[in-house]
C-alpha cells in the first residue's frame, strides 16, 4: 500500500512540473481593475510566470476549502467532546458503585463477581 501512495505521489510531482514547464510565460496579475486604480492613483501590478499563478490559486483554494471546512465541523467537534467528558464521568461513578458494591468481600469473591 505505501508503494501505491509513492507511485501516486510521483504522478502528481511530475504533473505539476509539466505544467510549471508548460506555463512558463510571464504574465501581469493586476490587483485591481484599471478604472478603480485610477481613482486611487496607483497601478499595482505584478510581473510573474503563470504556473505560479495557477499553483498558487489551487493552494489558496484548497486552504480555504480547509478553514471552511473546519469552521463547519466545529459542532460536530463539540457534540463529540462533549460526549467524551460524559463517558469519562459515567465510567468513573460506574467504578465507584462497583467498589461500594464489592466493600467488604473477600478479594477472590470480588475478582470473581466483576469478571463475570
């Protein structure tokens, strides 16, 4: 199985080089569209290769599928926190009443009557 994940590692490696070779291009990423940055008197604009803005706008996609992702689990991140201090609480009283109910006996009897 770890050479499958290998195998598909590399598959996806030697795709992103071909596309970083494919797109080699240099492109001008404005920040913002021409008649707004008029108004302010600035002309912000990048010079880069566009495999860069391509790669770049999937990591930025993905970690933001990730945040979003994280955000809306959180109920359900709670509710099961929640359900695990419960278990904890019901299994420590659940040991006590064991205890108060063996108080007394001989060990044997107690050993006996717990295992079965």
């Amino acid at each position: 199985m770890r050479y499958v994940r290998y195998l598909c590692i590399a598959i996806f490696a030697v795709a992103l080089v071909s596309v970083a070779l494919a797109n080699r291009a240099m492109v001008s990423l404005q920040m913002l569209p021409s008649e707004i940055s008029g108004l302010f008197a600035m002309n912000p604009a990048i010079e880069m290769p566009l495999f860069v803005v391509i790669l770049g706008s999937v990591l930025a996609g993905l970690l933001i599928g990730f945040v979003w992702e994280w955000i809306r689990e959180y109920g359900e991140r709670a509710e099961a926190a929640k359900q695990a201090r419960e278990m904890r609480r019901l299994q420590r009283e659940l040991d006590k009443l064991r205890a108060e109910k063996h108080e007394g006996k001989d060990e044997v009897l107690a050993l006996l009557d717990k295992a079965g």
